[in-house]
C-alpha cells in the first residue's frame, strides 16, 4: 500500500503554557493565499468518498481549476468547508445551507476567472 503525504499549510501554532498544556491559536495567513490539492487528496479531507465521485461537486461545492486539460485540483479551502457542512446532518436536506456553500464556491470561482482574465489581458 503506498502512503500519499499531503502537505498543509500551517492553520494554528500551538502555544506552551508551561504547565504541560498547550493553547491551539489559529493562524491567519498574511495574504489571501490557497493550497490546491488533487482529486484524491481531496477525498481523503473530505472522507468516506472516492475521487471519481468528487466530479458532479466541482464548481458547485468544491473550487477548482484545471493547471493541464487531463488534471484537476481543487481548492484546500473549500474541501475542508464542505468537509465542515457536511458534518452536519441536514446538510444535505436543507437547500439554505447547501446554498450558503455553493454561493461562496460561485464568488470564489468568479474572482479566480477575474483574475485569469486580468492576466491574460496584461499579457
């Protein structure tokens, strides 16, 4: 079996209180930065589902952008807020809260397309 190594950014710091005990202190990146993982990666985060069945998600729940035409990665950022929504049981029933996802995925989505377009235009 091989074992696939992910790399994630670092999201907290863990503090000592000089007691043996720690603080977990979020971290907020200096700039608006993403890590993109791939298809599988992103099923790991996400749990209990298989790549394939990731493709009917993308662009809807999932941000994603496609570097070469056969390879598609997808947001870290987003994998692990659909891993979040879905932790709760009436995700899947209740269409406001599969809207409040789907609506940052579209925002996030046309602001990667703005972007793409700006350079393609400097270019």
């Amino acid at each position: 079996m091989k074992i696939e190594s992910v790399n994630l950014p670092v999201l907290a710091e863990l503090i000592g209180r000089g007691d043996g005990t720690f603080i977990l202190r979020p971290k907020v990146p200096d700039q608006d930065l993403d890590t993109w993982v791939t298809l599988s990666q992103a099923a790991k985060i996400i749990g209990n589902v298989g790549p394939r069945n990731l493709y009917p998600f993308l662009g809807q729940y999932l941000v994603y952008r496609r570097p070469l035409p056969r390879r598609v990665v997808v947001s870290l950022r987003s994998a692990m807020a659909l891993k979040q929504a879905t932790q709760d049981p009436e995700f899947w029933e209740n269409p406001t809260l599969q809207q409040r996802v789907r609506d940052s995925v579209k925002a996030t989505m046309d602001k990667l397309a703005r972007a793409a377009s700006e350079t393609l235009a400097g270019a």
